[in-house]
DNA sequence: AGCATTTTTCACCGGCGGGTGTATAAAAGA
DNA sequence: TCTTTTATACACCCGCCGGTGAAAAATGCT
C-alpha cells in the first residue's frame, strides 16, 4: 500500500528515553532526539506527534522497565526484607553502571517544570504511590511473619519510599558513591532495628 | 561626578537569588531577572557582567543566608545532638513558608549541567564540605560527651549529610509534607539510637 | 552654563528553540 | 506501468535566547 518505515519504532523509543533520561524534559532539544535516535525532523514529528508526547511515551517505557527491575521483586507474593534490602542495594550499586549517574527518569521528572501538567503529574504519582504500595507489602509481610500486628508498616513504607525517591537524585550530585552507599546502609540498619524491636 | 544608580545592588541581587532559587539557573532567562529585579537589560549587565557572574554572586549569597540559617548552631562551641534536631526540623518546617518549596539553592545547582563548570562546582563543594564538616563537629562533640571516643562520627555525619541534602531535593517533588516530616524523623530516630549504643 | 562621566532606554544582533510545508522517493495494488 | 499512499529530506517559520551599540538623561565639577 505504501512506503514502509525505515525505522523500530520501540528502539527509537527507546533511545529517545535515553535521552530524556540523561538530560532532562526541558534540556532535551528535537535535535538532541535527531541526533540521538537517527530520525529526521518530519519523521519523528509524523510517528510521535511532537516532543511531549513521545515524552510521555519515554515515561510509561521507564516506568515498565524499572519497574520490573526494581520494584517486581519486592512486589513478589513472598518478598520480605530480604528483598526490599537487595533491591535497595542494586540501585546504589547500578549507579555505576551505563546510565547509572542519571538516577531515575521519573524522579528527575517529578521536579521539572513539565511535571505540572496533568498527563506527567498522574504518571508520577503513580509511579512514586506504585514504590510505597511494594515497599509496605514487603515490609508487612515481613512483620507479619514475626508476629506484630500492631507494627508501623506505613511509617517505615513512607520512610523507604523517601529513601529510595533519595538515592536517585543524589546520584546526580558530586556526593561520592562512598556516601551513597553509606547513606544506604544506615538507612537499612534502621529499618532493620524497626523491624527487629519496637 | 556621574549619573547615580537608581537601584540598590544588594536589593537586587537578592531579588535575582529568589529567581534562581525558584526556576534554576538554565530555566532563567535575562528576561526573567529584569522582570524580577525591575532593572533594564543594559543596566544589569553593566553592573553584574553576565548571567553566569551573576549566579555565581547569588550561590555566595545564598551559602551565607543559608551556612548562618542552618549551620551556624551546629558550628557552635558547645553545639550537640539537639543543635542537629532543632536544624533539621526547622529546614523540614521552612518548607512550608515562602521559597519553602523550593529548598536548597545549592542542593539544586549541583544537579544542573551549569555545576560542571568550575567557578559553580568549587562553590557547591566547598557548601556541601561545610554541611559535612558541621554535622562531623556537633556529633563528635555529643559522643565525646558520652565518653565514646571509638565511635563513628564520620559514617553518622556522612549520613545526616545525605539526609539534608535529600530533604532539599525531596521539597521540590510532589510528595506530601507528612511523608517529609515521617522521612526526617525517622532518620533522627536513626541517628540518636547510634549515638546512645553502639 | 557647559563639560565629563556614568546610567538608563531601546532597538537590534545572530543563534537556537519547537514545529511545519513542500517536494521527492519508495512501496503495494490495479 | 500507473496510481495511491506513506516516509523521507530539507528548507523554512516565528519566537525567545543571551548579549551589544548608540544615543539620551542625570548628576558633579569648574
């Protein structure tokens, strides 16, 4: 019927991701994406419509993908602390890793002026209420498993929560890995004394 | 001798702080300062040079503000465990009144590309070093007082340093104030129960 | 008053931002 | 082969960006 593409459109997609991920909504030009996915102009407005859609797109792709590398595990029907330890432990350890000076997309997101509009705002709060939900079933369990009902799970829910939204923008600081994983590890002991005695 | 200035040059650098603190450097324009500070393109540039000379006048007022704020009773003699609490919760309060959403001027500069250039990154440094160093003095001093001479001051204040700096950073993403004040306490729990046993 | 000096006003510059219109190229069906 | 449909290449649009030039206005000094 027609002229067919020259292009993976989920593989441009996801450079484009990359993209964003690296520099920001805001700092990221069309021709930052051109150079960055091999697009022209007309062709990438034609298959995503224009920046902030493809934006858009970008998020929903990271969401999925980190998703299922951090938070699936914690997210597991018999997660408990050992989990919640482990998935915190390989962020701060992925900060070394391609792409892991940058963080979170969607974290850096939550604080640029984009996230104001209504279609970034839902994605990230769904994002950020998606971490606390799995951070308080792996946690719960966990006490459950040792008897107290009556214990904080909320609290400790929220307080992870901000601990992991924590490592992400400071992996974009000049702070040292050394603090990074320091910072951590204190976190964890205190979750752990938590859940250990209250 | 010559034409006086209409303008305060103190007034208006404050003014242009309060503008960068609340949009960021890159997400300034000229024509945000003039409208911030009411001065006309060429008067502004005659007296501060350029935008990037001007930023790096406001980081140093801002550190002053901020170091005299924040750091100054926990740089004290005598200061302690309780010159840690009183700050810490004031800076998790602050967010609430003016610029509060906005937390730490420096805090967000060390994230934007501008902080790799070395007039911007020395400043940033030398700020979180102070932050670092306070934080090392008041709780050295709190465990000398407890007579703990083989304690762990150095991984506690790198600790409280990650928590200032995230409490910054986390003012500016949509989450509520509640898990804020849940984060920081939990953290202060964190550090007084290391302080009391090791 | 007249001059020297500085500040202010305002028009202007080249460059880059996101986004579009047009012409051409490539495929499938007739 | 010819038509239809879609993708590509590329020139182009306007508005905002940081920064500047030139002339007018305001002062102190003589």
């Amino acid at each position: 019927m027609a002229r067919p593409r020259e292009f993976d459109e989920e593989e441009v997609l996801t450079r484009a991701m990359g993209q964003f991920w690296s520099a920001g909504y805001a700092l990221t030009s069309v021709a930052d994406l051109e150079r960055a996915t091999g697009l022209g102009r007309k062709s990438f407005y034609n298959a995503f419509g224009n920046k902030r859609t493809l934006f858009l797109a970008a998020l929903d792709l990271f969401a999925s993908i980190c998703g299922e590398r951090y938070l699936a595990a914690m997210e597991a029907e018999d997660a408990g602390l050992a989990e919640v330890e482990s998935v915190m432990r390989r962020m701060v350890a992925d900060r070394e890793g391609e792409n892991g000076e940058n963080g979170c997309l969607i974290c850096h997101t939550s604080r640029e002026p984009i996230a104001d509009e209504p279609e970034v705002k839902q994605r990230v709060d769904s994002y950020f209420s998606r971490i606390e939900k799995a951070f308080h079933g792996a946690i719960g369990r966990e006490l459950e498993r040792r008897r107290r009902p009556d214990s904080p799970a909320d609290e400790l829910a929220a307080f992870m929560t901000g601990v992991l939204i924590s490592v992400s923008l400071l992996a974009r600081t000049p702070l040292e890995q050394d603090l990074l994983v320091n910072y951590l590890e204190q976190s964890l002991t205190h979750l752990g004394s938590r859940i250990d005695s209250t």
